[in-house]
C-alpha cells in the first residue's frame, strides 16, 4: 500500500515538472527568438539632429501652416493740425520715404514694450528727426502723459484687439504672412468714423507679435520684412531689426551667424554686425512692433526661414561625472535637466521625453579613427526621477516612460506632467538620471540632448537644450619583453661576522605622520583616489545603472516575429531579456524540473499496464513450464512403447 503511494506521488511530482519544464523551455526559445531578431534587425531611431523623428510637430516637422496670437491696437485719425500729430500725414500733403532709424532705444523697456529715444519734440528737432516722426516722444518706462503711450496701450484715441495670424508654408522650412494691402482692423467700429478710414480701409493701427525661438546658431535662420510704416525687432529684448519712421515700403533682415552674432540689413541704411550675447541653444522671444500711420497703403509682409518656433517652454540640461568605477575605464555620468512653462498665463502638458546621446573618442596619436556612438537613453522608473522642488530630497518620485522606438508609441510619458504658468509653483519641473561611459581609450566628449514635446492647448512643441562632459583613458602601455638573466657569478666568501651591539630604543621613523609610524604602511597613507558612490537622494542599492552610452537601439518587427508578439520585444527587452538574474532563475528552474521529470517519468505510466506486463510475464513462465512437461511426457510414452514392442518380439 505504502508503495502504491509513494508512486502516485512520484507521478503527480513529473507530471508538475514536465509542464514547468515546458514553460521554461518556451521563455528561453522567446528570449532567444528576441535576441536573433535583435542581432539580425539592430537599426538606430531615426532623428531629426537627435529630435526623435516621429515627433511631428510646428518645430520640427514643419506644417503647412503656423498660427499665432497677434494684439492690435485701432489708432484714431490725427486732424492736420493736431498738437502731437502722430496718425494720418499724407491727407495732409506730407509724405516720407526713407527709414527714420534711432527713434526708440535698443533695449525694451521694463514692460516689454519699445522706449522711444527723446523725450520731447525739441530733442527729436534738434536730432533732425523727420517731422513725420518729429512726436514720436516718451520716457523710460512710458509714461500716460507720453505721446508714445497710446501706440501699444488703450486710451482714449487707441483700442486693443486680440486677433490671430497665420504663417504659411513655402519652403522647407521658410513660412511667410502678408503682403499688399493688409487691413486686419476693416471690421471695427473704434476708428469707423475717421475720414480716412471711411475711404474704405482701416488706415490707421499698431501691432505686437511676439513668438519664442530656439536659436541654432546654425547659419540657416532669418527674419525679412517687407512694407510700411515702423518696424522694430527685438530678440532677447536686444533691437536687431531698425526700420522706423513714416515711409515707403521698404525691405529690411537679420540673420543668425554660426558664432551667434547677427547680420542686420534696411534697404536705405545697409548692413551691420552686432553681438548681443546669443549662444546656441538660447530661447528667446521675438518681438515684432508694426505700426500703420498713414494713407494710402499698407504693406506687410514677414517671412520667417530656418527657425526653430513657436516654443512654449525652455529647457536646460546639465552633465557631470559622478564617479568613476573601482578598476574599471567607466564612469557614471549624471545628468540633470529642467523644463519651464514660458506662457504666464495657461498650463503646459509634457507628454514625452527622450535624451539623446553622441559620445565621441578621439585618438590623441591621430592614429586610429574616432569612435563615434550615439543612441537614446532607455529611461525608465529605476534611473530617471523627477520634482517640482528640487531642494526637498524626500520630493523626488520616479518616471515611467515608454521604450524608445522608431513610432509615437516611444517616449512617452506613461502620466503627462502639468508645468503651472510661469511664475506660479510648479512652472518648472526637474529631471535627474544616470548613464555609464564605454570607457574607450582616448579623450571623450559626451554630448547629451535633452528634448520635451508639449502640447499647449492642443498645439504641439518641442524644446531641447544639451551639454557635454570630457574625460581621457590611458591606453595600458604593453609590458615591457623580460630582459635576459645574467650568468651567475660566483658568490665571494663571507666575512667574518663583527659582535652585534645591544638594541637601543629609536623615536618613530616617519617624521611627516610620526603616530602611524609603526602601522601597517597602507593605513599610514590612505588613497583619496578610491571611487564612492556620491551622496545623492537618487543613487541607492536599488538603482539599475543604464547601459553604456549610445547603445540604445530599436528592434523593428522584420517579420520573424509577428505583430503581436512585436511589442512585447520592443517594449521590454531592456527590462527582461537585458535582466540577467531573470535568465539565470529561468535556467535553474528549466534545469530543476526536467531533472525531476527525467527521474520520475517511469512513475507516469499506468498501473493497469504494470499488472498487465507482469500478468503476461507470468503466462509465459507457466507456458514455458507446461511445455517442458509435455515434452518429458512424450520421451516418456515412446520408451514404454519401445519397450513394449521389444517384448513383442520376443
């Protein structure tokens, strides 16, 4: 009975070993299905100058049309012989034709708004300012009394009215609004009873458009205008774009240089060069003044080429080496990066994240090539976090984001994050996360972009900002061949040895650490150079270093693998196949259970057909025996036959 037992037991124990065996073998055939089709389909994320490529949006994939907030002001009409006539000249026989450059100052003033340069006619008179222009007067900050209040404010002869612009495209990048007779303000009643504006058009009006560009410093990017009357341009509250005063259509530009200066140009005043401090990678705001102030034409047209905008937030990003590996060329890079929210009046979602990486080593023999690797990092929740108070170590909470891939399924922010408007708690969040160097000989120079996609009321943006660490590995000189050992000589006879005298006490021997002097050397001078981890509220025992830079592919569906099963390998091979631990607990359990199944498989087979060989066994034993009797039986007959016909015969 007992025996009965154990088998059964022994059969219920292969049974359970042979389907965990099963299972096991199939996670190891998807692990390594996983790895063949990586090894055979490893292809980069396509980018855009290390902006995912899928990100699709007004800043990077340049749609046909750019639509953004303009405010104008509806000016009254200024009778001929009005005090300060500033609106209306040409019903007054006067006329101008040429830029009046230096009416307003060359930094805004503390409202964002232009500062003229004279304070009173007098000045503007004695300056040989066109008469035109003669009351173009104020003070810094614009004062209520100032002519110039009413350009960009509500008063009495002026109203705002918040309208919207659209840019469309007509190059690659180059988009452009307006042109001939452009009268946005036709359908207001403020100004409807001026006599110019009862010709039919709407003469008489001004107008702030401001939009945030990311600057590349790249040579591509540039500002035209072409029209009439005033034009100022600001960047980073800086005038680059002069071509004021009452006139003609006129043309005018700027350009950004590759080392972040400007080329400006105004048809009747030429070019220039200024410097205002841009570095690549600045956002900055570009405020475009207009002002109408005349019949009987208006003109205007902008065209805007090679420029990153709009941008409805700015980024920063810092690189450092936290520490370097114990006996190893590697070093851990942290990485810490911030967005802020640049609108002050709405809320901006950030949906998606990426940080792009180009490490560089170079020979400093010039003998070999560089070593160039670039790739994404694969951010998850173990090695990104994230706070809207950095101060606080206790704030700081992990960020889940989708693997990176080739479609708008990567990068995503599994939870998208909320940036208040600026100037409010929360207008910034904060990023920290970690990296490991390739450790190459060589000098290396580790370039790291950091790009956000947000959404502001349904319009997409992006902004980035990067920065780069150094470091040199020495190359291990090759040892040196061993030099021959020299004959031996022959060894001369010692000499007599001289009486030694009594042991005196000394004092300690190494003047410099004199109470060490008698431990163990190591402990007298210990190394400042042994690697420790730094003390930071982010590393802990629980941190998964990210790979080494750069290493960071796609694994496309190539048709080995179907659809379904597609995603998994793209969403988590970082986290599975790239887990050793979770291989070795999957080949000890394959390894166990089919031992088991190997040692107990002879318990899965039925008792029935146990009994039933034993029983065949039995019958043939009996079978064997019988006929071995009827054998004996027939030896026996014939001789008592034989002997019976003998004595027959006889």
């Amino acid at each position: 009975m007992k025996k009965a037992k154990s088998s059964i037991i022994k059969a219920r124990i292969a049974r359970v070993a042979r389907v965990v065996t099963v299972f096991a073998f199939l996670i190891l055939a998807v692990l390594g299905v996983s790895s063949v089709v990586k090894a055979l389909s490893l292809e980069s994320i396509a980018n855009e100058n290390g902006i995912p490529a899928s990100w699709e949006v007004a800043s990077l994939g340049n749609p046909e049309t750019i639509t953004v907030p303009i405010t104008y002001w509806d000016q009254r009409q200024d009778k001929c012989g009005a005090e300060n006539r500033q609106f209306e000249w040409t019903m007054c026989n006067i006329t101008a034709s040429t830029a009046q450059q230096g009416l307003v100052q060359d930094q805004l003033g503390a409202d964002g708004l232009p500062v003229p340069a004279y304070t009173s006619a007098a000045e503007t008179r004695a300056a040989g300012v066109h008469q035109t222009s003669r009351y173009v007067t104020g003070h810094n900050p614009v004062q209520t009394t100032d002519n110039f209040y009413r350009w960009f404010h509500n008063t009495e002869l002026s109203q705002s009215y918040e309208r919207e612009v659209t840019f469309t495209r007509t190059g690659d990048n180059t988009y452009t609004y307006g042109g001939a007779d452009i009268f946005p303000l036709d359908n207001v009643d403020f100004s409807a009873d001026d006599s110019a504006t009862r010709t039919g058009h709407n003469f008489h009006f001004t107008a702030h458009l401001s939009v945030p560009v990311k600057i590349a410093a790249d040579g591509t990017e540039r500002f035209d205008f072409a029209g009439d009357d005033d034009v100022w341009v600001f960047l980073n509250d800086q005038l680059v774009l002069d071509i004021g005063g009452l006139h003609a259509k006129l043309s005018g530009w700027f350009t950004v240089n590759t080392d972040g200066t400007l080329t400006t140009y105004v048809e009747t005043a030429g070019t220039k060069t200024i410097d205002i401090g841009l570095e690549p990678g600045d956002v900055v705001n570009l405020d475009f003044f207009y002002a109408e102030r005349s019949t009987s034409a208006s003109n205007t047209l902008i065209t805007i080429t090679g420029m990153n905008w709009p941008i409805s937030a700015d980024s920063d990003v810092d690189a450092k080496l936290a520490y370097q590996f114990e006996d190893s060329d590697k070093y851990l890079v942290e990485f810490n990066s911030s967005i802020s929210n640049r609108d002050p009046e709405n809320t901006i979602t950030l949906e998606r994240l990426a940080a792009y990486i180009n490490e560089t080593t170079t020979d400093p023999e010039g003998e070999s090539p560089d070593i160039v690797t670039t790739g994404y990092l694969p951010l998850d929740a173990d090695t990104i976090s994230y706070t809207t108070t950095p101060s606080d170590p206790d704030s700081w909470q992990p960020l889940e984001l989708t693997a990176p891939a080739n479609s708008t399924s990567g990068f995503n922010l599994v939870t998208p994050l909320t940036l208040a408007p600026d100037g409010s708690t929360g207008d910034t969040i904060y990023f920290r996360y970690f990296a490991e160097t390739s450790g190459n000989p060589g000098t290396t120079t580790i370039r790291n972009q950091t790009n956000f996609y947000t959404t502001l009321d349904g319009a997409a943006g992006v902004t980035y900002d990067y920065d780069t660490v150094q470091y040199t590995v020495v190359a291990p000189e090759p040892e040196p061949e061993p030099e021959p050992e020299p004959e031996p000589k022959p060894e001369p006879e010692p000499e007599p040895e001289e009486p030694e005298e009594p042991d005196t006490p000394v004092g300690p021997t190494d003047p410099e650490n004199p109470d060490n002097a008698e431990d163990d050397p190591d402990d007298a001078n210990p190394s400042d150079d042994v690697p420790t981890i730094p003390d930071s509220d982010i590393i802990d025992d629980n941190l998964v270093f990210l790979p080494p830079l750069g290493e960071v592919v796609y694994v496309p569906n190539t048709g080995v693998i179907s659809d379904a099963v597609a995603a998994i390998f793209e969403a988590e091979f970082a986290s599975v196949v790239l887990s050793q631990g979770f291989i070795m607990a999957v080949l000890l359990i394959f390894a166990g259970s089919f031992a088991l199944y190997f040692s107990f498989r002879q318990y899965l087979q039925p008792a029935t057909r146990r009994v039933s060989r034993n029983t065949s066994s039995s019958s043939s034993t009996n079978r064997s025996r019988s006929t071995r009797s009827n054998s004996r039986t027939t030896k026996s007959t014939k001789s008592t036959r034989s002997t019976n016909s003998r004595n027959s015969r006889r």
